[in-house]
C-alpha cells in the first residue's frame, strides 16, 4: 500500500477486495499497551498473520498506552517509578511504530486493510488532565518536536497504511459492532450485547463470551482478550495478579448478508493454536 493513503473507517473506498463468495477474512487484536506489550504473545500473532493473509486487520484500541499523561501516573509511580522515568509520551510513539505497526504490516502484506480504533488511553492524549500540568508540558513539547497535534500524524499511520476511526462505534456489514468498551467487570460482555447486538469489546482484557437469542436471531458478544504483559502489572503492587488473558479474535464474515463466524484464539505461554496448527514465540 502506498505511503500517504489514507481512507475513511469502514468507507466503501475501504472495503477490501474479497473472494468470489463474498466472504472477508479479519483477524482482531486489542490492548497492546505500547510499552507493556508482550512481545512473545506478540510475535506469535505476528507469526499468524503472515500466514493466514487476511483481508483486514483491526486494532480495536489500547494500542498506545500513555501511561505518562495520564491520572494514573502518580499510582504508577508509587509501585513502579522507574517506568515513568524511562518511558516517555514521546519514546512510546516510537516504540508503537518500530515494534507494532511496521512489524504488523510486513505480516500481513501491502493488500490487507490496517484500520486501529481509539481506546481509552489513547484518549488520555485527546482528552488530556488539565490540572496535570507535567502531563500538559509533555504533550505540548512531543507536539511541537514532532511538527503535528493529530494522533494518526504522530502515530505515523500513513508510513503504513493505516486508518484510525473516532467513533465510539463501528459496524461491519450492518450485523457486527465494535466498541472498545467502557466496563471492565466480569459482565461486560453481556451487558454490552443487550446494548448492541452482536460484536466485540477489548478494555477488559478478558475473553468472555455472552450469547442470547435476540429478535429471533442469535447474537453473540465476543470479548478480544489482551497482548500486553498480564504480570507485574505496572500499577499493582507485587504479588496481585488479574484475571487476564491473551489473545485475539478471528472473523469471517459475508459482505453481502452480513452472516458471520468469529472465534477466540487464546495465547497460552506464548503458544496459540489457529486453523490446525501451533504457533510458539
């Protein structure tokens, strides 16, 4: 794909060219984190889509962390100081494009559609602490150094290819929605199937399932898991552990009658299963 293109989420100038049966090929991913990403989980959804060639790759949020600028910073500080001191906004942007969105695009090749999603920290940016003044500065000098205020410009999301979409919600082919999320709880599958029909959320970092017949249809919510580290996280002390897990979705769906197959592919000590066959770090 030619650097400098770039296209409207989901726009009809976006669809990707699909078998002669309609069907589109997606792989999701969600929650990185930039800097706390796992690199191994990482590599072996790399390791899948070089194989698998998707149509689409999506980004559903959390790939930048922003942990710096954020009101969690002082928690963060207090368990883990040396993270903020050698993490900054500015090194984060570098590590997103050189570790995760130029490896990301040699896997999946130059015909496959990379479209990412705004999540909760990527927000912390848009919408920044105006009494943290630290956070303000930090923004305002990465701002200028990098010569642009726009996150896809600071993100370099046109040296890849990729899109970035503002929406809360977006929609594949009228039956599939995509949200980042908004609940963390051990119920946020279900509650947000009752709100939008069938789709997926990251944010949890879980890999819960809600299913339920709706309209005379059956509808499932299907959460994205996580590939950040899920161990001595950042901002809990030492010995707490989530209930986290890795992983990432895969959907097929048809463009013509929005029929749609998704499944869940756990990383489990940096090993996943897909389509048969074993992938390891």
């Amino acid at each position: 794909m030619p650097s400098g293109i770039r296209r409207s989420f989901f726009s009809a100038n976006g669809v990707p060219k699909t078998r002669s049966n309609g069907w589109e090929r997606i792989l999701i991913f969600s929650d990185t984190h930039s800097v706390f990403l796992d690199k191994r989980a990482w590599h072996v959804f790399l390791k899948v889509c070089k194989d698998y060639r998707p149509d689409r790759v999506i980004g559903n949020g959390d790939i930048l962390d922003c942990m710096g600028i954020s009101e969690h910073a002082n928690k963060i500080g207090a368990y883990f100081p040396e993270v903020l001191a050698d993490y900054s906004f500015d090194y984060e942007l570098d590590m997103t494009y050189n570790e995760i969105l130029k490896p990301l695009r040699a896997a999946i090749g130059d015909g496959a559609l990379l479209e990412l999603r705004l999540g909760n920290h990527e927000m912390r940016f848009l919408r920044p602490n105006r009494a943290n003044a630290k956070a303000l500065a930090e923004i305002h000098e990465t701002c200028i150094r990098r010569k642009t205020t726009q996150l896809e410009d600071l993100m370099r999301l046109d040296k890849v290819g990729a899109t970035l979409s503002y929406n809360g919600a977006d929609v594949l082919y009228n039956t599939f929605t995509l949200i980042h999320g908004v609940k963390t709880n051990a119920g946020a599958a279900k509650a947000n199937l009752m709100r939008y029909g069938s789709g997926t959320s990251g944010h949890s970092h879980r890999g819960n399932v809600a299913c339920q017949k709706m309209r005379g249809v059956q509808a499932v919510w299907v959460e994205s898991m996580c590939l950040r580290s899920i161990e001595q996280i950042e901002y809990l002390p030492h010995g707490d552990s989530p209930d986290w897990v890795q992983g990432f979705l895969s959907l097929t769906i048809n463009r013509d009658t929005g029929k749609f197959f998704c499944k869940q592919h756990y990383i489990i000590k940096a090993e996943c299963e897909f389509n048969g066959k074993i992938y390891g770090a």
